[in-house]
C-alpha cells in the first residue's frame, strides 16, 4: 500500500465494474470513501469525503468526458486520479499527456494491474508534490537571503545573469563577467569537480545540494551550495544554475557549539565518576578492599579517552588496577596521605595512542584524579574510625561479658554458697532444739523455707550470668546447658539442633552467639508464649548459620517498629560480621536467623 494511501473515490456508472473495483480494493487493504455513477455531480461528495485518489470512467452518462473530468478534480481539489479506458490509441494518449492525469488503467480491471496502477500514480504524486514544496523552499532562500547566484549555459559556460553578490565575491563588475565563461574565475583545482557535479545532474535529480569548505589566506569559509540543471519540455538541459551561501558564521558556531557540548559531556562524565565512587562508599556491606577495586574499576570512563585508560590504586601495600594496567608516561600520578603521613598513591595512565601520538591529560582531568585522591582518603580514613569503633565497640562488651561473668560467680560461688550453709545450719539448730519448743520449731522451718527459696533464686540469676566461660569450644556445650535449663524451669520443649562440623573463629564471636541465642529464646518464652523452640547450628564451607524458631503468637504486624531485643541481638551480629533476620515465619512463629560468611 502506498505510504499514507488509504481513501479512494470511484466515479463508474457501471455498477458491476464498480462493485469490482471495490472488492478488489478493499481486498488488498484499501478504503472506499465514496463512489458516484456522474462526473461533475461527484464534486460535492468528493469536497465532503475528501479521497487521497479518484479511480474514473473515460465514458461517462450523458456523453461526459472522463478526461475532462479528470483534469477538472486534478485542478480543483489537487489529488492524483486514474483513469479506466477501453482502448489506448495516439488521441486518447495525447489527450491525457496535455491533461496531465497522472496514470490511466485498460479495461477489464484485474487486481494486479489496479494495485500497481495505483502504488505508481500516488507514489508519483507524492514526489511530485515534494518536488514543488522544494522548489518553493528555493525560491523562499533565493528572495530573503543574502545568497550568491549565477546561471549560465551547459557547452559554453557562458554567464547569461549574475548578481551582486556573486560579483563581489569574484572581484568583478557585473558587466565584465556577463557573457563570459563562467568556468575562466573559478579556481582551477575546482572546475574537474564543478563540471562533474553538473553532468550527474538530469530530470528526475536536477539539484544538488553541499557544503564547501576553502581557506583563503588566514580566512575560513564555508559555503552552501546548489548546483541546478533547468530543463526544457523536452528534456534537454537548456542553463545551469550555481546559489551559494556563505555559511562561515553559522558554521563556526556550530563549531563552537560542538566544542562545548563535547566539554560538557566530559564533565557530566566527571559528576558521574565522583556520584557513583561516593555511592560505592556508602554501601556499609563493602569491605575497604571491595571498595577500591571498584573505584579503580569505574576510572576509565571518566576520561576522555576510556578505551585506553588504567588506573592503580595503592594502599598499606596491597595494590588495586584494572586489568589493562601498564605504566607510561602519559600519566597522572597523586599521593593518599593518612593522617598527614604517605600511605600510597593514585595513577591513571593514557596507555596507548590517538591518531599516532600519545595523548595528554587535560586540566579539568587533573582535577578530577585530584578529586578522585582527597575522596580516597577520606573514604579510608572513614573506614578505619569505623574499624576503631567496632574495636572500641567489641572492647566494651568484652568488658560487660566479664563483669556480668564475675557477678554471676560471686552470686553463685558467694551468696549462693552463703545461703546454703545457712540453711544447713538452721537443719541442725532445727534438730538440737527441745522439742517441746514447738513454737520455735515453727519459725525456723519458716526461715529455713525463705532461705531456700532466696537459695533457689539466686541459682536463677546465675543461670542467666552463666558461670561458664563461653569461648569458641565450649559454645555447643554453653547453649546446650541453656536448652535444658529452659525446658525444665519453664515446663517447654527446646532442643538444640546441630548441622555438620561447628567451628567458631574465636571466643568474641562465640560470647556474641551465645547472647543472641539467650535473647531470642527468652523473647520466645517472654512475648511470643512459645512453648517449643528449636536452635539449628549449622555449618557448611561456605558460612555458618543458627536459626532459633518457635510456635509462639510471633511479632504483631501493626507494630512499627522491632524491639530493643531485636535491635540488640542485630548490633551484636553485626559486631562480628554476621547477617541478621528476624521476623514472623510463613509456618507460623518467629524465626531468628544469622548468617556468618567463612573467612578465605
């Protein structure tokens, strides 16, 4: 189908050919926007339907005229029209050549013939049309601007008109140049390439349209130029036509234009750089090594050569680069100062060539791999106080842990012992008593009761001030023992589970397990009214995990936020490196879960 063609108007007083022609059309994809059996009585409902091409019958009712009519639509409404005839003979082709119609189709109608008749008509109308649109666009640029114009014949060259401009630009007055042969003030190195640009032109391509580029003595200019062939009815070209416009002006600017939008875009790349290396450094899961390498990674990019840029980072003498990494002498190079002393350095490195030459580094670039180095140092400097804290951090709960050991040992090796051989002396007072002092007898089974009792509840409290030392061997052993005294203080089932080889890294990593289990299965019993806890230990090449579940009531949903418990037992995973999670289970419960990754 032709591009955009889809309305089509039949005039046929035939009403079977025109039934046949509609379903052929409408067959192959086309719309019928209206059909008439009369000629000039279809005006109106094509004004109305406004088709994109009329299909008519040369022998119309009423000894009409289909070419006639045909000419008339062509005129009065400006759309292609084809025409359907018995016979071609040389009249009826004459008639349709002084009437222009655009194409014609001999009867009977088949599909084939129609759809092409038609593809060939409308196409042909459409390039007509923009050929008159351009015409119209020359003749605009030729009135308002301040062009150069010259016309003269194709064998002789002779300058049948040139304007003012043209002269001026030749150095000539218009009488000394009319009548002589255009090509004797064109620059010889140019008349091969003039002479041979005219001589591709013909009817169906008659213009052609460039850019020119001379330099005359310090001066560059550009020029826009059109070659023209002007034809006669016959086909013969009968002048040429050379406009031309000094586009020198606009040309530098666009120049310009281009030289600052290429800037702009390297340093859009430059903001880039810097966003995406302050990002990198607030993701908290990266290590300081993980950080660097990925600095290094994203280096190249940022230059304006990326394709043969590297760069090295060096610090505390490890060293991080890109894979192309080589050393050369187009290069930039920075020092990382940590606490005002040398820690290492910063290279980037053009390690190849541009159009034969190695390239150099711009200043904008030189501040940027500043930039790059005052940010590397502050990201290591943030990432050591970091580490400090978490030392400070694990420092202080070091010292709890102990002093929460050595109260749970005076609790149970001194008040816990205190009272006991109390209560065992009250038994034997108890029975050195008379035993007509009943009323004596009485209060000291009384007391002796209450000293149980405090006796009891001391050895309570040192269960949850463990007496154990809770060091990487004896962990299994520590939340084995609490899994137990769980079960038979609290009348629950909670056993401990173990998956594979468990083996802790050291005994801060062991204390801080221990702790998160002791939360999770008193957060279990306290608020989740849990009475079964499972704790899974389980370890792999890969990383250790311990998972506590239960079958309590789990967390409330519409709570908005965890609990110390919670955020405590987080801080403590992530004290030693672990991943915590901690939420309702789609079984029902709460699960508590951390994962510790294996060290390489």
């Amino acid at each position: 189908m032709g591009k955009n063609l889809s309305n089509i108007f039949i005039i046929q007083p035939d009403k079977n050919i025109s039934a046949k022609i509609e379903s052929l059309l409408i067959n192959s994809g086309y719309k019928i926007c209206g059909t008439n059996r009369r000629g000039r009585t279809s005006f109106n409902k094509i004004k109305k339907s406004a088709p994109q091409l009329v299909i008519i019958e040369n022998n119309l009712i009423n000894d009409e005229n289909g070419i006639d009519i045909a000419f008339d639509i062509k005129r009065k409404f400006g759309i292609p029209v084809i025409l359907l005839i018995e016979s071609l003979d040389k009249d009826v082709l004459k008639r349709i050549k002084a009437a222009t119609i655009f194409g014609y189709i001999l009867k009977p109608v088949n599909e084939n013939n129609l759809i092409a008749a038609i593809e060939i008509v409308y196409n042909k109308f459409i390039y007509d049309k923009k050929i008159k649109e351009s015409e119209q666009r020359y003749q605009g640029i030729v009135e308002n601007l301040p062009l150069m114009l010259c016309r003269f014949l194709p064998v002789s060259g002779e300058i049948t008109y040139i304007n003012s401009n043209f002269c001026r630009y030749l150095k000539k007055s218009c009488e000394e140049l009319i009548g002589k042969n255009f090509f004797e003030f064109i620059p010889h190195s140019d008349i091969k390439d003039l002479k041979k640009r005219f001589d591709s032109l013909n009817i169906d391509n008659p213009l052609l349209s460039f850019e020119h580029y001379e330099k005359r003595g310090n001066r560059e200019i550009w020029q826009r130029r059109i070659d023209q062939a002007i034809f006669n009815d016959h086909g013969e070209v009968v002048e040429y036509q050379l406009i031309t416009e000094d586009i020198t002006e606009r040309k530098l600017n666009q120049i310009e234009i281009e030289k600052k939008s290429a800037e702009l875009k390297e340093r859009v790349k430059e903001l880039n750089c810097l966003y995406n290396i302050s990002a990198i450094a607030e993701e908290s899961e990266n290590s300081l090594d993980d950080i660097l390498s990925k600095i290094v990674s994203i280096i190249p990019d940022s230059m304006q050569y990326p394709e043969i840029t590297c760069a090295k980072i060096e610090y505390n003498g490890r060293v991080y680069k890109t894979d192309n990494f080589k050393k050369s002498k187009s290069h930039l190079k920075k020092e990382i100062k940590i606490n005002n002393g040398k820690a290492g350095c910063f290279i980037v490195c053009y390690c190849g060539t541009t159009k034969n030459k190695p390239p150099r580094f711009l200043k904008e670039e030189e501040m940027l791999v500043s930039e790059i180095a005052e940010l590397i140092e502050k990201i290591i400097e943030r990432h050591n106080t970091r580490n400090e804290l978490k030392k400070l951090e694990k420092e202080i709960i070091f010292i709890s842990e102990k002093e929460r050991q050595r109260i749970g040992n005076e609790l149970h090796d001194g008040l816990g012992q205190l009272l006991t051989g109390i209560s065992f002396l009250f038994r034997t007072v108890k029975k050195n008593v008379n035993k007509n002092t009943s009323e004596q007898i009485k209060e000291i089974d009384e007391l002796s009761k209450l000293i149980k009792e405090a006796s009891v509840l001391c050895r309570q409290l040192s269960k949850g001030l463990p007496v154990i030392n809770i060091d990487q061997n004896g962990l299994l052993v520590a939340i084995d023992q609490l899994a137990n005294d769980l079960s038979r203080l609290y009348n629950i089932n909670c056993n401990l589970n173990i998956k594979g080889d468990i083996h802790i890294k050291d005994n801060f990593t062991a204390s801080q397990i221990y702790r998160i289990v002791q939360e999770s299965v008193n957060n279990s019993i306290k608020h989740g009214e849990a009475d079964s806890i499972e704790i899974i230990l389980k370890s792999n090449k890969d990383a250790f995990y311990l998972y506590v579940k239960d079958n309590g009531k789990g967390m409330d949903a519409n709570k908005k936020s965890s609990g110390m418990g919670i955020n405590i037992m987080r801080y403590r995973a992530d004290l030693i490196g672990g991943e915590f999670r901690a939420g309702n289970s789609r079984r029902g419960g709460f699960e508590v879960s951390v994962k510790i990754m294996n060290e390489r």
